[in-house]
C-alpha cells in the first residue's frame, strides 16, 4: 500500500543548471568571430569573407545577452535560435550518454532568464500545464474533465495540485497529449506558461511555443517513462509564488476541500 505523501512548503526557487548550455550557446559563436577576425587581420586575400564570417558569429551570439524586457520582447527569435542549438547538439549529447543533462542545460538556462524577466514585473495570466501521468494508474478518478473528481488521497501530486490551484486560483490544465497542450496554451494566450513534463517534452514544447515564455520542471520518472510519474510540487508552487501576480482569495471565502475517500 503506497503511503500518503509528505510535502514540504514552498521555499525559494532553486538555483537553474543551465552554465553548460551558456558556455556552449554563447561560446562558441565567440570564439568563431575571434577566429574569424583574426583570420582576417592574418589573411589580406579573404579578409572580406573573414569579417563577414566574425560579423555572422557574433550576431549569433547575441540573442545570448538578451536579459529581461528585452528577451520578452524579442523571444520568439531568441527561442528559434536556442531550440536549434539545443537541438543540433542533441545527436552530440545522446553520443556522450548526456542526453538529459544537456537538455536540463537548455532548460534550466531557459528557466533563468524567465526568472530574471518576470522577477521585474511578475506575470498576470499564468497558465499550468501537467501531464496526465502524474496521477496513479490504478486512480478512476476523472480529473481530466474536472480536476475536482480528485478524492485527494494523497497518493499523487494532483491532490497536491488541486489544493493549491484551488486556493491560489491558478488556472491550469492536466493533460494526456502534448498537442492538446499546446493548444490549449495558445487558446489561453497566457503571459507565462508553467511546465511540468519528462524532459525530452520539455525540449519539445520549448521548440514549438517559442512565443510563449515557458517556465519548466521536469518530471522524475521513478516508474519509468509515462507511468506513476511525480515532481516537485514546491518547485511548482515557488515559481507561481515567484514570478505569478497573487489572486488568492480572502481566508474567510476559502472552503475546506478535502472529501474523505481513496483512490
Ligand atoms: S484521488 Fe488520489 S490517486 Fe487519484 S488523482 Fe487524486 S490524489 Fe491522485
């Protein structure tokens, strides 16, 4: 019999792990305008060609200095250019075994500057998104048609979801399809998406909602991929916390939501 989960209160955001993707994002576009304009002052036949390869390089990398406003502003540029580095270099990264480790790079880069965007001037239509398989297999609750036909048992973390969605009246969607999630982000028209899913889903809605900023937290797949899947649930409610307008109800409005019942 699993036991009831403990959840630990939401703390500061945690730090993002995203210096790999940097040093490699940025890096390298630099170190070819060096090359390139070293070239040029070496070589007096091709210096053109030279320091139009320099001008190319350092106008790639770029977008990598783009902080706050200005990276909301020009985001779906900067998305397209970062997708396609983090996913040009995948092949490379699944050669060396860090698959996973070079995409939680992209990410936690990504989270860090959404983070320094939004700490300015906190997001006011936030939209949540969760995979399905976040809920127990052998659970017949509805949640995917009403998020409240979870009995709150404790036994997954869309209890834990719930209670705080509820209270915080964070608007959020569970759902079984990445493509379902993407439309319904779009339909939302959110300022900010929150994220939870396995990474490689995680690479995936980067790349294709590149206009929307994306908050993400990967899943830990301790059941394997798709089946009983968990995540830090303080992570989540941190970053709403952090980075999301509060629209919590007076105490006196809030009513006690938890039905007796298991799963
Ligand atoms: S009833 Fe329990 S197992 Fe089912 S979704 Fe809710 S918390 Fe998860």
């Amino acid at each position: 019999m699993k036991e009831p989960r403990t959840l630990a209160g939401p703390g500061p955001l945690p730090d993002e792990r995203g210096v790999l993707f940097l040093l490699v994002r940025r890096g390298i576009p630099l170190a070819l305008a060096v090359i390139s304009f070293s070239a040029a002052t070496l070589h007096g036949a091709a210096r053109g060609w030279w320091i139009l390869a320099g001008v190319g390089a350092l106008a790639a990398a770029w977008p990598s200095f783009l902080r706050g406003q200005a990276f909301l502003r020009n985001r779906t540029a900067i998305m397209r250019q970062d997708t396609l580095w983090a996913n040009a270099l995948l092949p490379l990264a699944r050669w060396l075994g860090q698959e996973e480790a070079w995409i939680l790079a992209f990410c936690g880069y990504n989270n860090l500057r959404v983070r320094e965007a939004f700490l300015a001037q906190r997001a006011k239509r936030a939209l949540i998104l969760l995979p399905h398989c976040i809920q127990m297999s052998r659970c017949k609750a509805g949640i995917l048609d009403d998020l409240q036909a979870c009995y709150d048992c404790g036994l997954c973390p869309v209890g834990d979801y719930m209670n705080a969605a509820l209270l915080n009246r964070w608007e959020g969607r569970i759902t079984n399809r990445s493509h379902k999630a993407y439309r319904e982000a779009r339909e939302y028209r959110p300022d900010l998406v929150v994220a939870v899913s396995c990474t490689d889903r995680l690479l995936k809605g980067l790349t294709k909602m590149p206009e929307l900023p994306c908050y993400v937290i990967p899943l830990s797949l301790a059941h394997g991929m798709c089946v009983d899947t968990d995540f830090n649930a303080p992570h989540l409610f941190s970053a709403m916390e952090t980075l999301v307008e509060p629209r919590r109800l007076p105490a006196r409005d809030i009513q006690k939501l938890r039905r007796d019942g298991i799963a």
